[in-house]
C-alpha cells in the first residue's frame, strides 16, 4: 500500500511538471525570439546600407564643394589683385591730371593756347571714365563671387547639419544593435533553459518507464503469491482427502474421525473462506490500484504524445514561417540592392553631369577672365600711349614757352598763333579707338549681367 501511494505522489508530481511546461512552452519562444532577431539584423543592414549610400554621396559632395570654394577664392584674390592696381592706375591718373590742369592753368597765363589743354584734359576724363566703367565690372564679378562663396557656405552648414543628424541616427542605431544583442543573449540563455527542461523532461520519461517495471514487477509478484497461497490451499484439501481416506478405511475409528473430521473440516473451510475472502478483498484493491495506475499511465502517455505532436507541430509551423520570412528578406536584399546600384548609377550619371556642367562654367570663367585681361591689357596700352603723348604735348607747350619767352625778351609784337588747333591724327585715331572700346565694354557689361 505504501509503494501503491509513492507511485500515486510521483505520478502526481509529474502531472503538475507536464502542465507547468505546457504553460510555459519555451520552444515557441525560442523561435519567436529568433524571428524577431533576424527581422531586426535584416533591417539594420538595410538602414546600414543606406546610411553608407548617404555618407558616401555626402563625401563626394563635400569635396566638390571645397574644390569650387578653393577656385572662387582664387578668382576673388586674382580679382582683389586687378581692383587695387587700377585704383592705384586711377589714382595716379588723377594726380597726373591735377598736374596737367595746374600746368595747362601757368601755360594759359602765359598765352597757351586753350583747345590743346581741353582735348588733353577731355582725352583724360574719358580715359578715368573708362578705367571707372571697368573697375564697376570687376567689382560685379567681385559681387558675384562673394555671393557664390556664401551660398557655398550654407550649403557647407546644412551639409554638417546633415551630417551631425545622420551622427545621431548611427549613434541611435548602435544603442538599438546594443540591445538586441542583449535580446539575443537572452534568447541564448531561454534556450539554454530549454535544454535544461528537456533534461528533466527526458528523466521524468525515464523516471515514468522505471515505475512501470515496477508496477509489472508487484503484478507479477501479487499473481505468484496468489498462485503460492491456492496451491498450498490445494495440497492441504488434497492432504485432507487422503486423510479421511485413510481414516474411512479404518473402521474403528469412523466415529471418532467423522467427530475429527466434522469438527476439522468446518475449522478449515472457515480458514479457508476468510483467506478466500481476504484474498479477493486483496485482488480487488490491487485490481482497481492497477487499474487506476493504468489509466493514469494511459492518460500520461496521451498527454506526452498530444505535447509531442503539438511541438512538433509548432516546430514545423515556424520552421515554415522562417523559411517564408527568410525568403522574403532575401527578396527584398536583392530588391534593394538593385535598387541602389540603379540609384549608384544615376548618382554616378549626375556627378559626370555636375563635374562637366562645372568643367564649362570654369572654361567659361576662365574665358572671361582672359577677354577681361585681355581689355585690361588694351587699356593699359592705351593709357600708355595717352601718357606719351600727353609727355609730348607738355614737351611742345614748353617748347612753346620757351619760344614765347623769347619773343617777348626782344620786345617784338606779335600774336601768338597756336600751331595746332585740333589734335594730332595719332591721337584722334586713339580717342575713337578708346569710344569704340569703351562702346564694346558697355555691350560685354549688359550681357554679362543678363
């Protein structure tokens, strides 16, 4: 009875320990875990690729920049160069003109003769005017560099602004790596109790076939007991018989052994009804003991066969759900993959585009620069020429002074004829040289600026 109650206490335990992991199913966590796990690599990848997409771009772009910003400040520093040397030139034009009219005002007072002085002093304005229209013209281009330079300012801003946000994504996504592979270690640790359950689960099965050996083991034992009490049952009735054999035998004693045999006969069959009895009581509690045990057995069996298929089943069914979210994520790299080869390829196609597109700009700055240079150079030529011959016309009204001094020392009377009345050819031909320049750098002025 004590055996029949340990076996009732363990089989008890081993209910609750089944229902405990049916409850508990750590399996389909696993599983659940390591699908969660992959979906959150899977996008990590694809925000990495993107990410490195958008730096590379953001690279290429801020080295563009910083090559046009070195060019620009290269053309303002070339153009500063240029303004200062013509407002030097200006500035010596004009003391050379303040002397020129404090000279031609003596040369007046002495007689000079007035037109020669105002086609020099004319010839100079226009040759101010002029070095005035193209100091305004570089200092427009001087303007619109600066304007570039600051709009490649801010779009140097908004790129370190970009680029600290996309900082702060990395940062964000490297805490979000951090804890999925806190996740994961966690997964790997419900795994590890997994194996652990599965353990006890495999010597609770172990523990289960021990008890039934055990219990086939007390069968078989009961039933030979059984067997052992009716045969000595049977050889003590077979003894009796033989017995009142032997005493109806003997004649003499027939009174005495029908007394014996009366009296032993109902001692023994009392016996042998209450062992009977005892003994069917016994069979019977065993019966429905082992009865029970095999119905709690049956329904132990049923219940781990009933887990099996439904772990099995949820095995295959995740199984399948990987394979098909696998498969899909797979899809989905390849998709994105092409995607961003096609969008390197236009990045690529825009960035020949921009560098060609900036090619010409500089080929057409750099033209203008020289047809600039070139304008400036003719200029200054010109201006050289005027000097010479404004160094000419001072030599011929001192020659005049000289010559007008003299008369006037030999008291002759005569009236001072100018000997040219309009200027020379030479410089005529170079005043309307200047108009016409002037007229060309007026035309290049308005194009330029639509």
């Amino acid at each position: 009875m004590q055996s029949s109650n340990s076996l009732q206490m363990k089989i008890e335990v081993l209910e609750k320990l089944l229902a405990e992991y049916e409850s508990n199913d750590p399996l389909q966590i696993t599983k659940k875990w390591r699908i969660k796990v992959f979906e959150e690599l899977v996008r990590n990848k694809q925000q990495q690729i993107t990410h490195s997409i958008e730096v590379k771009r953001f690279k290429e772009e801020e080295r563009r920049l910083r090559v046009r910003e070195q060019e620009v400040r290269n053309s303002l520093e070339g153009a500063h160069q240029q303004v200062s040397q013509l407002n030097s030139e200006i500035l010596r034009l004009q003391k050379d003109l303040q002397i020129s009219q404090q000279k031609a005002k003596s040369a007046g007072q002495q007689g000079v003769s007035a037109t020669v002085l105002m086609s020099v002093q004319s010839n100079m304005s226009d040759q101010i005017e002029r070095s005035t229209r193209v100091l305004a013209l570089i200092e427009t281009y001087y303007h619109r560099l600066t304007f570039a330079l600051s709009k490649i300012k801010t779009i140097k801003m908004l790129h370190n602004r970009e680029k600290n946000s996309l900082k702060a994504r990395l940062s964000e996504e490297m805490q979000e790596t951090k804890k999925l592979r806190e996740d994961i270690l966690k997964a790997k640790l419900s795994e590890v109790e997994l194996e652990a359950k599965n353990r006890e689960n495999l010597l609770l099965k172990n523990e289960l076939e021990l008890l039934k050996e055990q219990i086939k083991i007390t069968e078989i034992k009961f039933k030979s007991e059984i067997n052992g009490i009716i045969e000595n049952h049977k050889a003590e009735i077979s003894k009796i018989h033989d017995d009142y054999k032997a005493m109806i035998e003997d004649k003499h004693k027939q009174s005495e052994f029908k007394d014996i045999e009366n009296k032993q006969k109902g001692d023994i069959i009392y016996e042998l009804q209450q062992k009977i009895k005892e003994y069917q009581e016994n069979t019977e509690i065993l019966k429905g003991n082992i009865i029970e045990k095999d119905n709690i057995i049956i329904e132990l069996n049923n219940s781990i066969t009933a887990i099996e298929n439904s772990t099995q089943k949820t095995k295959n069914d995740l199984e399948s759900e990987c394979n098909d979210k696998i498969s899909k994520f797979q899809n989905e790299i390849k998709a994105l993959e092409e995607e961003i080869k096609y969008k390197n390829d236009e990045i690529i196609a825009k960035n020949q585009d921009c560098d060609n597109l900036q090619q010409q700009i500089i080929e057409e700055v750099e033209k203008e620069k020289e047809f600039h240079q070139s304008k400036i150079t003719k200029l200054e030529q010109q201006c050289r020429e005027l000097r010479r011959d404004r160094d000419i016309l001072f030599q011929t009204l001192n020659e005049k002074k000289s010559t007008f001094s003299i008369e006037t020392q030999t008291d002759v009377p005569k009236t001072y004829t100018p000997v040219r009345k309009t200027p020379p050819p030479q410089l005529s031909e170079k005043i309307e040289d200047l108009e016409v320049l002037s007229k060309e750098l007026l035309d290049f002025q308005d194009e330029f600026n639509e």
